[in-house]
C-alpha cells in the first residue's frame, strides 16, 4: 500500500499546513501559507505521481486559478459569483476534499442525481487536475505531453504497449493495413 | 477487409437488388415498438477537453482483448495515418479511434473520439433479421455472435459505420464493435475502461438524462466555448454517446446530415436488400440453417439473454 502511505503523506502535509499556518479568519489566505511541494499520487498506477512545486506555482498563478472559491481570495468567474461572492475561505482547499477520487463509482453518480445540487458536474480528482493543469499550460506555454509531468510505469507501458511492450515486426500488426 | 470507401458503393448496388427482394415476406419489425430505457446510461464526449493521449484505445485495447496495434497507443504518429483519403476508423481490431482535426483559424488541433455510439433506436439492431443484437436495459447496445450470419445489414444499416467483421473462417463469421464493456464493466454499474482511462475526463459517464442536463450545463455557463448543440440528443432519435464541440460538427467529421428520427424508415427499406447481400455471401447456408432453427432459439433466449459476448 505504498500509494495509501505517500497519499497520507500528502493529505498530512495538507493538514498540517491548514492547522498551523492557517490565517486569522477573515483575512484571505496568503500564499506563502501554502505547502511548498505536493506530491500528486493517488492515482499512480500507469504513471508515477507528480512532485508539484506549489512554492513555484504560487509566483506564477492566483490561488483562485486553481482554487476555486476555497481560499477566500476574490472570486471573479460569472458563474461562482452567484453563490460564492461571499463564501470566503473554506475549511480545507484540498483538491481530494472536493474532487472526487472514485468519480463514476454508482455512490459518486448516485449522489449526483440529487435534484437540489448544482455541482452535477464537478469533475473527479483525476479530471480535475488535468483540466486544471492542461488548460493552463496550454495557454502558458508549459508542459504538456503526459510524460513531461509524469513517467510511465511498468504497468503504463503495458497497456499503451510501448517500451519493452512495444509492437515488433513479428508481433504487431494483426490489424489488416495496408 | 477493410470497409472505408465501398460501403455506400455497397448500398447503392445492394438497392438495385431490391426488386429481386420483393418476393421475400416483409421482416416482421417486433423492433418498432422499441424505445430507449430512461435510466440507460451514457457518455458525453466532450472535444474541448480531448487532448489525443490516446488513452482511451490503449485502454479498450486491454479491457476488450483485442489484438496488439501496429504501432505503440504513445505512437501519435497515427494521426497523421490516411486510407483511401479517410482518417482511422473503428474495426474488428480496434473498437475506439480517437482522430485529429486541424480546424482552420483555430491555433489548436481538435481531437474526436469515435466508437459505437449506442444508439436509443439503433438501426444495427432493427436491420437485423436474425436478432443477433440488444440493446441492454443499461443502454449498451451488443450483440450475440452465435446467431449471426454475417450477412452485414447492421454494417450497412449503421449510420455511423461502426460494425465490422471478423472471419476465421466463411462460416464463422463474428461482429466485432464497442459493445459499452457491458459484460467486464456496465453491467455491474462500473464505468467503461476507456472513461476510466481518460485524464481529461473528455468522457463523462452516467445516465443519458442527467448527461443532457450536464451538456446544457456546461453550454449555458460557457457559451463562448461551445456549439450550442449535443450531438445524439436527437440525431438518429438519439443516441447514448453524444458530443460537445467548440466548432461546428461538420468540422470535425461528424455527420451532420443524419436524421433527427431513428433509422428505422430508412432500415425497412434497406431489408430489401437481404437476400441480395445473401446470395452474394458464402454464410448463405449458415443463414439458411439459422432460419430454420431459429424458432427454437427464439424459445430459449429469454432463458439465456446474457449470452452474448
Ligand atoms: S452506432 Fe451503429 S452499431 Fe452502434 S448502436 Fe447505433 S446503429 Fe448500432
Ligand atoms: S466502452 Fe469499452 S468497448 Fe467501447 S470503446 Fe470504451 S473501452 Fe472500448
Ligand atoms: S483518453 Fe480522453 S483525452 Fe485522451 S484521447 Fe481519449 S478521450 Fe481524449
């Protein structure tokens, strides 16, 4: 359970972060508040998990860029503003608090057919990082293909069938071509 | 055998058969009366967030046990791959394809994920005269390779050209598409393995009506992004798998030109050209042998509905 341990890692950091370096209430937080590195794993099983410079983020990003509302600072988008102009910091900003790592699971889509919830659409915590990340790197000129973040492992290079799993002269091909 | 340019070659020359096909007494269409189940499930495909990872088919390839690809699914060399002046296209070795799209006066490629779209009145399904598919109380649409003739009316029926065909040999023939991993995954209420597999979550997975209401969702908050249409909702009277783009479909091959009603009309005339396909086809006497003892079979397929692969 090598993953469960470094997950715990990271939520602890996560915690303790929340716990001892939280702001005054009131005051939005700051980003020098905020963990320096986030080890992204909980869902390594075809790539290796992401050591994320957050120090380094927080130079070149809002909080609210990926944040969301949950941080207290100004919330701007159209659509959250509705609800959340005055919300203020929430108790923990984590990613996995709020995005969902079993997204699809029947009890995540079960939950989602709740006629009163706006949030139908929140995407899991895979999602979430990627659409986060992707998106803004695309825009920002950093980097994009899947293994500038993340390596693949034994079990990645098994289903994309690549490295040592890679098709051979005698053994790919079963498809018809041309 | 690859089926790119002649399938509408295929039809028009089967079409000529029609007047031989008369004489054959009309399928009776048992199917007409089928609509979708309302709490089928489904999957938005949403092209603003594909990235062309590939994930998806390297995932189907696994899940589905289909043969090793020519090149690696990391190879996105594929994309730039023609046939017969045609991007890839789905089958018997590869269920999903995902294609790219240079779309003018975009600075970005479009990726478009393709696979059985699972239709809510699939034509596949009421073309076929030997009932070989299903469409399953989940929404998936699959299909039983027992009773199959291979005599490609659902290949010709599809309006999104999905089903293919794989021989071992003349008798043996077996349809081979995206069947929603209903057996593996689906059934047990658990999400495709290439939903699963997608880190953009360009794949939303869950039940067609709450996927409409996401679809209009997203539209309505962010209008700019995209096309103010879902692809499926309506198209060939609607399907299970349906799209969001950020450019007119057409632009990214999509056929825009499909029916809004089910393809069935259009299948009742196309059953004409059966006997015609028949004759031109070695399985002709598996049919023959099929139609015989179909009776029986219809008998006990309500006792074995889950026989299909
Ligand atoms: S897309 Fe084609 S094969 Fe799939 S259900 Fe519809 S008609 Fe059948
Ligand atoms: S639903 Fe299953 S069979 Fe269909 S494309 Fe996805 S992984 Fe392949
Ligand atoms: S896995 Fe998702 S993002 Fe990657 S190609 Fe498939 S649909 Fe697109």
């Amino acid at each position: 359970m090598r993953t469960r341990k470094k997950l715990l890692r990271t939520t602890l950091a996560l915690a303790i972060g929340s716990v001892l370096l939280w702001p005054q209430p009131g005051s939005a937080m700051e980003a020098a508040d905020a963990p320096e590195t986030v080890e992204i794993n909980s869902l390594s099983r075809l790539y290796s998990g992401v050591d994320f410079n957050h120090a380094m983020h927080t130079e070149i990003a809002t909080c609210v860029q990926c944040h969301h509302h949950t941080t207290g600072g100004e919330v701007t988008d159209p659509n959250c503003i509705r609800c959340h102009a005055k919300s203020g910091e929430s108790d923990t900003v984590s990613c996995q608090e709020c995005h969902s790592s079993d997204r699809f699971s029947k009890e995540d889509l079960s939950k989602r057919d709740n006629p009163a919830l706006y949030h139908i659409d929140k995407p899991g915590l895979k999602g979430a990082y990627h659409l986060n990340c992707v998106t803004c790197h695309q825009k920002t000129g950093g980097p994009t293909g899947c293994q500038d973040c993340h390596t693949m492992t034994e079990a990645g290079e098994k289903m994309f069938q690549t490295g040592k799993y890679a098709p051979t002269e005698t053994t790919g091909g079963e498809h018809s071509g041309h | 055998m690859k089926t790119t340019v002649s399938r509408r070659t295929f039809i028009k020359g089967g079409l000529a058969g029609t007047v031989a096909a008369t004489v054959l007494p009309e399928k009776k269409s048992q199917a007409a009366t089928f609509e979708g189940y309302p709490d089928g499930m489904g999957v938005l495909v949403d092209l603003t967030r594909c990235v062309g990872c590939r994930s998806c088919e390297a995932a189907c390839n696994e899940e589905q046990k289909l043969p090793q690809p020519e090149k690696p699914f990391d190879d996105f060399s594929v994309f730039d791959e023609m046939h017969h002046g045609q991007k890839r296209r789905t089958d018997e070795t590869r269920y999903t394809i995902v294609n790219r799209y240079d779309v003018p006066g975009l600075d970005h490629p479009l990726f478009r994920k393709i696979q059985c779209n699972h239709c809510q009145e699939p034509a596949c399904l009421t073309s076929c005269f030997v009932n070989a598919y299903t469409k399953t109380p989940e929404g998936a649409v699959i299909y039983n390779p027992k009773v199959c003739v291979g005599c490609r009316t659902c290949m010709i029926a599809c309006p999104f050209y999905i089903p293919t065909f794989k021989y071992s040999s003349a008798f043996n023939p077996r349809i081979m598409k995206c069947i929603f991993c209903y057996d593996t995954r689906l059934k047990e209420g658990r999400p495709p393995a290439c939903v699963e597999a997608c880190p953009q979550e360009a794949l939303t997975f869950g039940k067609r009506n709450k996927l409409i209401e996401i679809g209009r969702q997203r539209i309505r908050e962010t209008p700019d992004k995209y096309e103010d249409h879902i692809y499926g909702e309506h198209e060939v009277g609607g399907t299970a798998w349906m799209y969001l783009s950020s450019v007119p479909f057409d632009q990214v091959g999509f056929d825009t030109h499909v029916p809004k009603e089910p393809i069935l009309n259009y299948v009742k005339d196309f059953l004409g050209i059966v006997p015609m396909v028949l004759t031109i086809w070695p399985a002709l006497f598996a049919g023959f042998h099929l139609l015989a003892t179909r009776k029986d079979w219809l008998k006990n397929k309500n006792e074995d509905t889950h026989e299909e692969e």
